[in-house]
C-alpha cells in the first residue's frame, strides 16, 4: 500500500510541477507573433530538443522549441508555423501546440496514474479485509 502511495505522490508531483507548467508556458504563446518557419534541428522536442529557423524584424532567427513541444518525428527543413513573443524571439512555439502540446496529455495521463494508484491503495486492502472475514465454505461430506 505505501508502494502505490509513493508512486500516486511521484505521478501527482509529476504532473504538477512538471507537466502543467510546461502545457501553461505553450499557452502563453498565442498572442504572439505569427510566422512560417521550418525544423532547423531535430531531436527529442517532448524534452526541449528541437529548434526552429524562421525571420523576425528582418533578420534570420534560429529559436529553441520548449519542453513539452510535439513534432518529434518531423523531418528537418519541414515547414511549420510558429508563435514567439515580439521581446524575445530565441524561443518559440509550434502553432499546433498552443493547445498544451505533449505537455497537456502527458498532464493528463499522469493525473490518471495517480488517480488509479490512489484508488487501489483503497481497493486491495479492502478485497484483503473482505477475504478474511469470509466465511469459510461449509463442507459438502
């Protein structure tokens, strides 16, 4: 039982601290600037590895997409739009995940985990105390 207590505790500061803050920081882009770009470099975008080649203010920016950002499996120089703040164009964020990206479904997910690790903590104990108030079967001979 303090097993699946420590891992809905790990799931639900997971979500917390990690998850959500991440998804927010996505949504923070849509009032940003709008502008075509392409996949500059290709890596793990869920972990903060991709960045984005496009112009802003006519000069050529290479920005980093943040952690949470989905795309992973795009090729380099695949066009896409983006969002970035007018003050601060080294970062950026694919349109398509102005929503929370990965960021949100892994929030969701681990949300879930901790929810179903909170309610069997509940349930096993309660199906080990009802085994053992059972009656025994009576005996047929």
């Amino acid at each position: 039982m303090l097993t699946l207590w420590g891992l809905a505790l790990l799931a639900g500061a997971l979500a917390t601290l990690v998850a959500l803050p991440a998804a927010q920081h996505l949504r923070s882009f849509r009032d940003g600037e709008r502008v075509s770009a392409t996949l500059h470099t290709k890596g793990s975008c869920m972990l903060g590895g991709c960045r984005v080649e496009f112009e802003a203010d006519g000069r050529t920016v290479v920005a980093d997409l943040p952690v949470g950002s989905s795309g992973g499996k795009t090729s380099v120089g695949t066009p896409m739009t983006v969002r970035y703040h007018a003050d601060d164009p080294q970062a950026a964020v694919r349109e398509a995940d102005l929503g929370g990206g990965g960021a949100a479904v892994l929030a969701a997910m681990l949300g879930g985990a901790a929810l179903l690790f909170l309610l069997t903590s509940v349930a096993v104990p309660v199906h080990a105390h009802r085994q053992r108030r059972a009656p025994a079967a009576p005996d047929g001979a």
